[in-house]
C-alpha cells in the first residue's frame, strides 16, 4: 500500500467557504494545491515547556490533523487513477466517440475519493508539463443535482468556471460560453459525481443523459462519471444507455472484505495517528471488530478512527481503545 496523503475532505462535510468547495475553480484548485504538514508529536518533556497558550496551538494543530480526511490508496483508487490515465491517454487525439469511465458502487466505498484522486493527479501531472501557465484548467468537478434538468446542469459547470448566469438566460445561452472556455483552456479531464440523481426512465433524466452526450462531443476531454450503484438503476438500458455502455468502461466499488488490504489500510491509518498514550498496533488487533463494526465502509472507518482520535486529544486519554470507538457513533447503515 502507498504511502497517503491528508487531503480536504471531498466530501460535502468540506470546508464552509463557499469558493473552496470543490465544485469551484477556486475550490478544486486549492484541493490540487493542499498538502498540510503533518504534525510533530512532541516528548512529553517538550510538551511539559509549552506555555498554556503554545500548548492550545499545539493541540488544534493536531485536532485539525486528524480532522482532515485521509487518502489511501487502495486498489479502487489506484485502479481508477490507472484506468483514467490510460483514457486520457487514448482520447488525446480523438475527434469523437471519445472513451469514458464511470465509477459505480454502494454509498461509502469510495467513488468519490477515487474520482478526485484522478482529477488531482491529472492536474499535476498539467501543470508540471506546463509551468507557469495560469490559463489552463485541466479538470472541472460538478455534481448532478437532484431531479436535475439540463439546464441545471449546464449551470453546474458555468458555476465551476465563475461565470455570470442570468435567470432568463436559456440552456443554449450557458451552453456556448461554457464550451468556448473549456476547449480554449484546454481542459482534459471532466469529473461529473452524483450520477445517479439521472433516471434514464424520465424525460428530464434522459434530457440531461443528452445534455452530458452534447458536453462531451463539443469539449475535447476525457469524462468520468461517479454514482451509486448507475448500472443497476437502467443507466445501461435503452438506445441512450446502450451508446453509455458502449463508450464507459465501468469500476465496480464495493466495502472493503476482511483481507490483507484491510489489515494494511488499518495500519495506515494508525500509522497517521498523532497521539501521545496511543499503543502501536491497539487498532490492527482489533481489525476484526472493526471490519465488522464498519462492514468494510472506507468512509465509516475514517469517521470512527478519527472521531475517536479527537474525542482522544479532548478528554486528554491521548489513546484510542474499543471502550473509545464503541462510544462513536455511526451512520445508520453500518449500525444497522
């Protein structure tokens, strides 16, 4: 397993600025850009000289750390910045009929994590290939809003790039513009999450499946799609979901099983913990109750690591413990 990165959670529990969301440019960037350091746990002898209010500093540091969502790479998320790779590679000099990929599985394995880490690699590799240059915009991050329309849509990807939308302007008046900065920026890699909030078995689902088709003929990028469980809720079906099939190839995400992966992605995750009374290898011995307490949900594991990292700095036990982790509490699906 390679080593992580902490990350801005890419989640929608991100940060509260409304520019630094992901569904921004600006937000995607500082995504891009953000690499915190990591907090230097200090001996107990160095930690007796801090003044009360060096020592507050010292524990926000921390608290923040572990706050932050951490990135594994796990095989869905190698396997999909691979895979997206290799596509963007292929489409380089296609003039249509480009090559897509979409993401697939229950809530909470990861889909969105491993669209992301695509998107940030991607735009790395971008702007190490071209120094200097602010005009480019590489890749573009949207979600599909519920019930979306296709003017909803179109207004998703004006709203990432910053630009003015007037409220009787019509779907071609967003579309234009949209497609004019997109191909003079060059972008390469479009990432659409949330797919699943399109039902191809309504007219307004169909009309945006139309509306995406539209969007990737006229940008010359690589388009990646994210949603839970698409291919079971008729994204595939039909004369609309047959050209889908045929142009997508699809990553199946499921909860991580009880295997070697997990005992590694458990290790990672400790390994990444900044707590003094904490005792090496307390959560890997208790891999088995903690793949059953989370049914391999990545998502549920990091929120009850770190809940119990800071409830660990907060009470001052500076320890994770079963006690400490069954007094978590999750969401209702792993619960249940």
């Amino acid at each position: 397993m390679t080593q992580p990165h902490n990350l801005l959670s890419p989640s929608a529990d991100g940060p509260d600025e409304p520019d630094l969301h992901l569904t921004t440019l600006p937000g995607w960037r500082a995504f891009v850009a953000d690499q915190p350091l990591i907090p230097h746990l200090l001996s107990d002898a160095q930690r007796a000289e801090l003044s009360p209010a060096e020592l507050t500093r010292y524990d926000e540091d921390r608290i923040d750390h572990h706050t932050r969502l951490l990135v594994v790479a796990t095989s869905v998320v190698q396997h999909t910045v691979t895979t997206g790779r290799r596509l963007v590679l292929l489409n380089r000099h296609a003039v249509s009929a480009r090559r897509g990929l979409i993401v697939s599985g229950p809530a909470g394995t990861g889909k969105t994590t491993a669209i992301t880490q695509l998107g940030r690699s991607h735009e790395l590799l971008d702007r190490a290939r071209h120094p200097g240059v602010g005009d480019r915009i590489p890749v573009v991050y949207i979600t599909v809003p519920p019930a979306a329309t296709p003017r909803m849509v179109a207004v998703e990807f004006a709203r990432f790039l910053g630009l003015p939308i007037r409220t009787r302007s019509n779907i071609t008046d967003i579309l234009e513009p949209v497609c004019g900065v997109l191909t003079d920026a060059r972008v390469g890699l479009v990432l659409v999450d949330e797919l699943h909030n399109i039902s191809l078995a309504t007219r307004s689902g169909a009309e945006v499946a139309d509306t995406l088709k539209y969007f990737s003929e006229r940008i010359p990028a690589t388009f990646v799609y994210a949603g839970i469980n698409v291919e079971r809720e008729g994204l595939f079906d039909g004369t609309r979901g047959q050209q889908i099939a045929g142009r997508f190839t699809l990553i199946p995400t499921a909860p991580l099983p009880y295997n070697d992966e997990w005992q590694g992605l458990l290790a990672t995750l400790e390994s990444s913990l900044r707590l003094h009374n904490h005792k090496p290898g307390t959560l890997t011995d208790l891999d088995r109750y903690l793949h059953d307490r989370t049914g391999g949900m990545i998502g549920s594991l990091s929120h009850l690591i770190r809940g119990a990292a800071l409830d660990a700095i907060l009470t001052g036990s500076e320890k994770i413990t079963r006690k400490n982790l069954e007094a978590i509490p999750l969401d209702h699906s792993s619960e249940s």
